[in-house]
C-alpha cells in the first residue's frame, strides 16, 4: 500500500515537473521518486514560504524589477513594506554583524550559528504578520503585508548536507528565496573582503542541487538564486574538477589551495554551469560598473535566454567616486533592462539605523531634547505619507491585544491597555 502511493505521488510530482512554467529550464539530477520517499507519509504546509515564493516569481517575471533593502529588525522589515517595498532582503552580513543567535558582533565570515539566518527570517515575518493582524483587526486594508524575504545561506554552513538543512530550515522560518554562493563555506568572506576561496564548479553544483531537494521535498517553490565570487576569488579548494581547468595558474598556497584567475571570465564560466540548477543567477561584484554587467548579462542570455539576474548594488562601493549623478540616478533602470529583476542593498538597515542613530545622539547631546524634538515633528511630518509608527504602542499591537482582551471578557474589562494612555489622550489629539 505504501509503495503504492509513493509511485503515484512521485508521478504526479513529475507531471508537474514536466508541465508547469515555473519550472522551464530547471535541471533536477535527482527523480521525483526520491523526493516523495524523503518526504514522509505527512509533509506540513508552508503557507509564508510557499505563498512568497509564488508572489516573489511573479514579482521577477513581470513587470519592472524587483528593489528590495536589507532588513536588519522586524520593526524596519514592516517600514519596508509601509513604503511601498514589495521585497525584502536578508544579509547574513547584517546577521552576523547584529542579529545572530550568539549575541556577538561578527565579521561577515559564517561566525555565527547556522540558524541565526532562519531565526531572523522568522522574526521579519511575525512582524509582518502583526502588521497584518492589526489591520484586519482594524478593519483597514491595502496592505499585503507578507513581502517575500530573499535570505542568505551564505555558503550553506558545510557540505551538501548542511545545505539541505539551512534551506530546511529557511523554508520552515518562511523565506521565499534563498541564495547561496560558491566559497568554501569554512573560510567564508564577504565579498568585497580578500582572501576568498571557491569550491570546484561541481561542488558548488551540488550545493544547489541539495538546496532544490530540500524544496521539493517540502514542496514549496522556492526562488534558487546562485551566487559566485569568482570576480575577485583567486583561490581554489581543488583542481579535481575540468571545469576549472582553464583559470588554473600552477600556483598553490601553504594552506595548499591552488591560485586561479579571477575575473569576469571567471565568473560567467561558472555561472553558466549553475544557470541550470538555479533559478536566479548573480555575480558579486567589486565596483557599480554597467559595461560589466552588460558584458555578465549578454553571455549569461547568449546560452540561457530569459535567465533572471540579480545585482547587489552594495554599500560597499563609493557610489559617487564611481559615477556621477545621472548614472546613479539611471543605474537600477539600466540594469533592469538588461535582466537583473532583482536588486538589493544588502546592508541597508545597518547603515540606516547607524546613521540615524548618531545624528539623534549628537544632536541630544549638543541640544537636548530640542533634538528628540525635531525628530518626534518629522515623524509627524511623515504620517501624510502613511507613517504610524509615531504612535508607538499602537504600532506593536497594544488595540490588537486590547481587542483580544475585550473578546475574552465579553467587553467588560476594565484593564484595556490604551484606553488612557497618554498615547490616546496626546497623540490623537495630534492626529486630528
């Protein structure tokens, strides 16, 4: 009986395969068979991951592209959205930098625990859905709260296995895409730090092809997007695979990596081999250049066409050194003319919450509360622009709860939390 439905179940799952759009182009090495036998006789509904990663597709094949910041809190993850963003990035830099599960501060170089990114991916959609709440709640609507989060897996935390897990356990937290780049996950660099090294191409491959398991076997369609450093990573693990065969340089180091030419040649050699097995392709780079990612995206399109790209217009670079302000001001139009449908600012709420947070304290500690002031009157300045967050007890959920408490005791409690508040008695005031 069991084997029965497992045959029927894994041709069902490969009809689907075979006959839905979504999955044109994609190469699987391993069959449907295999993946309704990992599955169990009971695999849980995904809702945020399954339903982001639906709106996240559609969101790249149509239309204009996708700009997306990275969030570092729930509460910029819901300011994101209230402005109009329809995406979300996750940066394990940002992660690993002031939001892991260790309580440190870290470099961007897989310091952290595994599960600090599908930690976070957890936080930003229970934020999201506390947004939601209080709307419905409120009887507003407009708002599709649920922004599809693109996460980082880094270089997966280890080997095959490993990446079969982190993707797990990202789908599991409810992201709607995850990315994954190919360095050798146990001297993992950020990619405008020095000193990377790349896995031979196949390993990389087989990164992907345990991260797209991990998918069907939880039967959500998640967005697979590839990304390689091999712009500016002039080492190897190994020279076993014949794909890297002509970036080789003869050289090797003490710790016995061998030297390879890095560059954008590099870079779409490898990407190429990936196109099959990912659903997003991106090539980390060292400067905002447009000649290079036309140069990226035509070769990429020569073979694939149609590939969707990603570019990570990265804080890193030193825009205005770079391009001037009618090229800054065209650059994300350029790109996403030539494919790349998805375009992040990976660190930006470090920097945004960094920047704000030294002017306020500077000018409190020059001015006082004239400073908090000024601060308080902009956000009000704001509210015309759908800004709520001025009204602070409302914002996290204190009516939600008061509705809550007031559905238990059949409306007569008398400890309704903003009921008196100064909240309600100073601020809507304001308001009106």
């Amino acid at each position: 009986m069991i084997e029965a439905t497992i045959q029927e179940e894994a041709a069902a799952l490969e009809r689907r395969w075979a006959e839905e759009a979504r999955w044109d182009g994609i190469l699987r090495t391993y069959e449907a068979e295999d993946v309704v036998r990992l599955r169990g006789s009971l695999v849980p509904e995904h809702t945020i991951a399954r339903v982001g990663a639906q709106r996240l597709w559609q969101l790249l094949t149509n239309g204009d592209y996708v700009a997306a910041l990275g969030a570092l809190s729930g509460g910029q993850a819901v300011q994101m959205v209230r402005a109009g963003l329809q995406a979300i990035y996750l940066s394990g830099w940002q992660v690993a930098a002031d939001a892991n599960l260790a309580g440190q501060t870290y470099p961007d170089q897989s310091l952290y625990p595994a599960n600090s990114v599908p930690a976070v991916v957890r936080r930003l959609n229970n934020a999201l859905l506390r947004a939601d709440q209080i709307d419905w709640a409120e009887g507003r609507n407009g708002t599709d709260w649920l922004a599809p989060i693109v996460a980082d897996a880094e270089a997966g935390f280890g080997g095959a296995l490993s990446s079969f897990e982190l993707m797990k356990a990202m789908i599991e937290a409810g992201a709607a895409g995850v990315h994954f780049e190919d360095q050798l996950a146990s001297e993992k660099k950020c990619g405008h730090l020095g000193g990377k090294v790349l896995v031979p191409t196949s390993h990389f491959v087989r990164t992907l092809t345990a991260a797209r398991l991990a998918a069907d076997v939880l039967d959500v369609p998640t967005v697979l997007v590839a990304r390689t450093d091999a712009l500016s990573a002039a080492l190897l693990t190994s020279d076993v695979d014949p794909s890297d065969e002509e970036f080789l340089t003869g050289e090797r180091t003490a710790e016995g990596f061998f030297r390879v030419r890095d560059g954008l040649d590099a870079a779409i050699a490898r990407s190429v081999a990936y196109a099959p097995y990912a659903d997003v392709l991106w090539f980390e780079t060292s400067t905002p250049d447009l000649g290079e990612a036309r140069t990226f995206a035509e070769a990429i399109h020569e073979r694939f066409p149609g590939k969707l790209l990603a570019y990570n217009c990265s804080p890193s670079f030193n825009w205005t050194r770079h391009l001037d302000a009618a090229t800054i001001a065209r650059f994300q139009r350029d790109l996403g003319e030539m494919g790349y449908r998805f375009q992040f600012i990976t660190l930006a709420g470090f920097h945004s919450l960094n920047a704000a947070m030294f002017e306020l304290a500077r000018g409190y500690a020059e001015r006082g509360m004239t400073a908090y002031v000024e601060l308080q009157e902009r956000e009000f300045a704001f509210e015309t622009d759908g800004y709520t967050a001025t009204r602070h007890q409302s914002e996290v959920g204190a009516g939600y709860f008061d509705q809550v408490m007031a559905a238990i005791s059949g409306g007569e409690s008398s400890t309704l939390a903003l009921r008196g508040s100064t909240e309600e008695a100073q601020f809507e005031g304001a308001r009106a």
